[in-house]
C-alpha cells in the first residue's frame, strides 16, 4: 500500500482530510498557494511542499482538492504541475467538485504520462471531512478504484465506484442539483406557510415524518425558519455547482428544466448579494419573489 501521499489544495475541505490522512498513518506533504494553508497542515503533522512539483516528487498518490476546474488544469496540466513532475505509475485523485468533461481531459492527459486518474468529488460538508465521513463518488478503472479504497476510508463512510473517468462528477452534479432543488421547495413551504399564517416550524415538523421527510428539512427547516444563514455550504460554491450541473446535461444532451430553474435562482441568490451566505439562504429569494 502506498503510504506517501502529496495533497494539494488545503482549504476548507482540503486541510481536515489532509489530518485525516496524516492520522491514518500516510506521510502527506502539502502544497496550497496560501502558505498559511500549509502549516496548518504542519500543525497537524504532515510536511510542507513549496510547489505542487515539490510536493508531488516522490508521492504514490498525489490528491487535488481545488475550487474550480481552472485550478485543477492549472494544477493538473499546467507548467510544473502534476503531470510534468509525478513519476510514471502515481495514482491523481482529484477530490475537487469539476466539470465532468474536464475530468475526461485531464484523464487523456494523464495516461499519456502513464499516470492513473480517478475522479473523486465529495460530499457531507466541512463536518463530513473533519469526521472522515464523506460520501466518495469515484470515476475510473476499477483497479485504480480498488488501489485507493483503503486511503478514501481515511477520509469518509460510503465510498462507490459509480462508472468510468467523469462519472464521479456526473454523480456529484446529480447530487447538487437536487439538493439544491429540495432548498428551492423547501423555501417555497416556509412562504406559503408563513403568507397564510400558518406556523412554518410546526408545519415542517410535520412534513418530516411524511413522504417529503429529506435530510435538508431534518437538519436545516430550525435554521432557515429563523433566517440563520451562516455557511456551511456558500451560495457561491453551489452556483458553480448548478453551472456544472447545466454544462453536463448539454453534454449528454438531456433537458434538466428543473434544474434550470434552480440555477436561476441560485444566480439570483447571488445577484442580490447573498453569495457568501448558505445555500439554505435561497429562501430570501423565494421570498423576495413574494414581496416578503
Ligand atoms: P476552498 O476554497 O476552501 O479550498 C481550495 C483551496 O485551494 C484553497 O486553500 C486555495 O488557496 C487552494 N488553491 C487554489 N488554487 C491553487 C493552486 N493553483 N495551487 C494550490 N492551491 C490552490 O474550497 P473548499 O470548500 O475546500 O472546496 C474545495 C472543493 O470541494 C470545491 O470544488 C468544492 O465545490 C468542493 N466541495 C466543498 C464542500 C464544502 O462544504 N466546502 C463540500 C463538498 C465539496
């Protein structure tokens, strides 16, 4: 099993599954553009990188944990990124929510190296990454997917091999479209509700023990009831998410209308200011949508 481990990307996600890592028993060096990222990581026991080639050179696994695909070209197929620096045989696990087709890229790209990608994006928030149970969605071969299974177990509780490179991406897009389409309808309970002077708190605690009974009404309906909209999950992560979310379904040539719907409103969520706040804060546009 492969013990050394180079991460890069140590932001809100990135550093606790770095910990986790390091506590698992792997020799992780890190390398994050913000340098106070890194000693963080120091901090929890692992090793400082000046460069992703530096951090990269001798690792068995190498994991991105990146915002955006921009990034993770950067990273991944820029001047002195992975692909350049890591030698042949090294397994790339890019953790980082992306669109599906740059996955398939940065895959080609990677197996003229000799290099195996898994796509690898999460789910469970930043409580999820520092209890190590995330939801992994993975794309790729299979033996690759076998070959990083005991270092994902560090990082998280139900960990799948959903299909070939992007697949993991395609799920995650799956995955945020209907969460955000729960907060979307959820927001639009509370207003009906509260316009016609109905309890929202009690009504939702019904609608958790029927049919509409979702993780987001057990976890979030106190919450948005009482307008606290701290992240959590930013408005603006998940706009990036709704985008990517479009940008497949144009891939694969389906119609998502409802889909489209929600991003609008997510865009409008941001529109208005609120790209900092919650996803839960969709409410406020909802609302504002009434004249509330
Ligand atoms: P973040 O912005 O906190 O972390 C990203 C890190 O990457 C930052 O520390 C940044 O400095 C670093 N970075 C950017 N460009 C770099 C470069 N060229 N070289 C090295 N480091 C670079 O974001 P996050 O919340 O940790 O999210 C990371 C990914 O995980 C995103 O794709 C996000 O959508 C996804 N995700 C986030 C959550 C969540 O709840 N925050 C949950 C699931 C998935």
């Amino acid at each position: 099993p492969v013990r050394d481990v180079a991460f890069i990307g140590l932001g809100i996600m990135g550093t606790p599954m770095a910990a986790n890592l390091v506590r698992a028993g792997h020799t992780v060096t890190g390398y994050d553009v913000v340098p106070g990222a890194v000693e963080r990581l120091v901090a929890a026991g692992g090793h400082a990188a000046t460069s992703v080639a530096d951090a990269v050179e001798g690792a068995g696994v190498v994991i991105t944990m990146l915002p955006n695909h921009p990034q993770v070209e950067e990273v991944v197929l820029g001047a002195g990124g992975v692909l350049e620096s890591a030698k042949p045989g090294t397994l790339l696990a890019d953790m980082s929510t992306i669109r599906p087709e740059t996955s398939l890229q940065v895959a080609a790209a990677a197996a003229e190296k000799g290099i195996r990608v898994l796509d690898a994006p999460v789910s469970g928030g930043e409580a999820g990454a520092k209890q190590a149970a995330l939801s992994i969605m993975v794309g790729g071969e299979a033996a690759d997917f076998e070959a990083a299974k005991p270092l994902f177990a560090a990082l998280g509780t139900t960990i799948v091999h959903v299909g070939p490179h992007g697949a993991g991406q395609v799920v995650k897009a799956a995955n945020q479209l209907v969460v955000g389409g729960i907060y979307a309808l959820v927001s639009e309970a509370i207003v009906l509700m509260e316009g016609s002077g109905v309890d929202p708190k009690t009504g939702l605690d019904v609608l958790a023990g029927g049919l509409a009974a979702n993780r987001i009404l057990d976890l979030k309906r106190e919450s948005m009831v009482a307008r606290r909209f701290e992240p959590g999950f930013r408005i603006d992560l998940h706009h990036k998410d709704m985008s990517i979310a479009i940008a497949a379904a144009r891939q694969a040539d389906v119609s998502l209308p409802m889909t489209g719907l929600v991003a609008q409103l997510v865009a409008a969520a941001r529109a208005m200011g609120h790209g900092s706040l919650d996803h839960s804060a969709l409410l406020k546009v909802t609302e504002q949508l009434s004249g509330r």
